[in-house]
C-alpha cells in the first residue's frame, strides 16, 4: 500500500478528483469507494444517501450524499456506467468509511461504460503524490 503525506493510498487503484478511488476487477466490473485523505478530512462519517442498483451515473456527477461529523458532501461518480451493487452494510454502520475505506467501506461497484476512455481522467501511479499534495495545500488554504 503506497502512504503519500501520512494518507494511505494504494497504488493499484485509480482516484477522481473529488476523491472517490476505483479499483478494476477482473471481471470488468469496478468497485468504487472513498479515499483516506477524504475520511480523515470528513471525519466520522454518520450517514450515506447511495445510489440506487440499476441506475446509470455519469463521471463526475453527484450520485449520494455522505455526512460526517463535520459536513454533508457530495459523492461523486468516478466513472460512468450502471450501478450493480451497493454496500447496504453502509446503511446500518457509515462508519466502514472511516475505519476500513479500501475494504468493508467500499460504497458501489459498476458495470463501466467506457473504462479506457474515461480512465485517463483518474489519478494513478507516479501521479498521485503529486495530486494528493497539491489537495493538502488547497485543504490547508482553506482553513
């Protein structure tokens, strides 16, 4: 597990601009979460509103809510396709999220429409220390 500035983050997966990572089964099928730099800054999370099985999301569009004890976000579709499962477990213990966000707390997996299309837009590899950075900074400013 690749750890960038004190964040976990796996070097297989792929990870959207509004923090949301994927990971490519073998399948074809991805499976969709959130990343620890995002859980850490939420911190607890106590609710998730999910998308529905059967729907279709668009990359970069919101598909749920997640509230945590700091604020209500927004849950945004790394990628396009039809929603084949979600992680009910997250209905009873929003928690998952915080305490194992590449395991227990994935949140949807998808049939993807276009993967190698739209995986360009992903952070991968040598390109995520970067990119987590320049989110701390901005992060930071904010405060």
């Amino acid at each position: 597990m690749g750890v960038y500035h004190g964040y976990d983050m796996p070097d297989d997966l792929h990870y959207h601009e509004e923090h949301a990572w994927v990971k490519v089964e073998g399948d074809g099928t991805v499976t969709v979460g959130m990343n620890d730099f995002y859980q850490k800054s939420a911190g607890d999370t106590t609710y998730i509103d999910l998308p529905f099985e059967g729907d279709d999301v668009s990359q970069g569009e919101t598909c749920g809510k997640i509230q945590s004890a700091k604020w209500v976000g927004k849950f945004v579709a790394p990628l396009s396709g039809e929603v084949i499962a979600v992680n009910e477990a997250l209905e009873d213990d929003p928690t998952l999220i915080n305490t194992d966000p590449y395991g227990k707390g994935w949140i949807m997996k998808l049939r993807p429409a276009d993967l190698a299309g739209e995986d360009r837009a992903l952070v991968t590899g040598a390109a995520i220390a970067p990119w987590l950075k320049k989110e701390i900074d901005e992060s930071a400013a904010k405060k």
